[in-house]
C-alpha cells in the first residue's frame, strides 16, 4: 500500500470515527433527520477524500495515459461532489446546513491533518531533477 492511500483510508477511519460521536449527538440533541444529512454529507466527503489518493496515484504513474485519467479524476472528483450534495438541496430532502457542515468536516481534516503530514511525511515526493524554493544547489562539473 502506497504512502497516500495509507494516509487517506487512515484519515478516513478516525474521521468516520469522529463522524459517528458527532453524529449520535446530533440524533439526542436534533433527531434523525439532521443527524442522518450530517452523515450523508460526511460520506459524500470521505469518498471524495479516498478518491484523493486515486487521483495522487494516477498523477505519478509514468506513462500520459495514466497522467490524463489522473486530470479527469480530479475534475470527475469536484463534479461528483457537487452533484451529490447540490441534488438532494435543490430538493429539500433534507437540512441542507447539517449535510454541508458534515462534508465540511471532513474537507477540514482533510486540509488542517492530512495535508501538512503528507508533505512533511514524505508521502508527497518532488519529481528527480526538481529543487525545492530555497534548497542550495551544489553542481559540480567534471573536467
């Protein structure tokens, strides 16, 4: 298993840990309906953070074609989330604050948690050849 899907479904766990507490306290405090928008919106963000890790996986692949289906999935990613969450508004099926709120927690985790440790973790690699901003670089030439 590869360090960003490590990362994703591990992230995903503890979210759908946490999701579950605050859900439980939303069906005591606002009932069934509210705590159910909430974790619908949590599972429309969690399949949009594991697809995350596809998206990653298809963008380091070494030939165009896995490159060009790692740029459709990234767009294929923001319309699904739309679709998912933008239908069920349009329609009133449910409290459409609690659904965005739970889809929001975890675009939150995903942002403050996961992104700062996958950079400073190793899992997001610079490509050879490429320096990072401010790194010294030493070239020697042989005479």
């Amino acid at each position: 298993m590869t360090d960003q899907w490590r990362l994703a479904l591990g992230y995903a766990l503890r979210v759908s840990v946490v999701a579950v507490v605050v859900g439980a306290g939303l069906v005591y405090v606002y009932g069934v309906v509210v705590a159910g928008a909430f974790e619908y919106g949590v599972g429309v963000g969690l399949v949009s953070l594991i697809s995350t890790a596809l998206t990653v996986t298809l963008l380091t692949t070494s030939s165009w074609l896995g490159r060009g289906c790692g740029v459709g999935s990234f767009f294929l990613r923001y319309g699904f989330d739309a679709l998912a969450l933008g239908i069920p508004a349009f329609l009133g099926l449910w409290p459409v604050v609690a659904m965005l709120s739970g889809f929001t927690m975890v675009y939150l985790a995903e942002i403050v948690l996961l992104v700062p440790r996958a950079v400073a973790g190793g899992a997001v690699r610079r490509a050879p050849g490429s320096e990072a901003v401010g790194e010294l670089v030493e070239r020697r030439a042989k005479i």
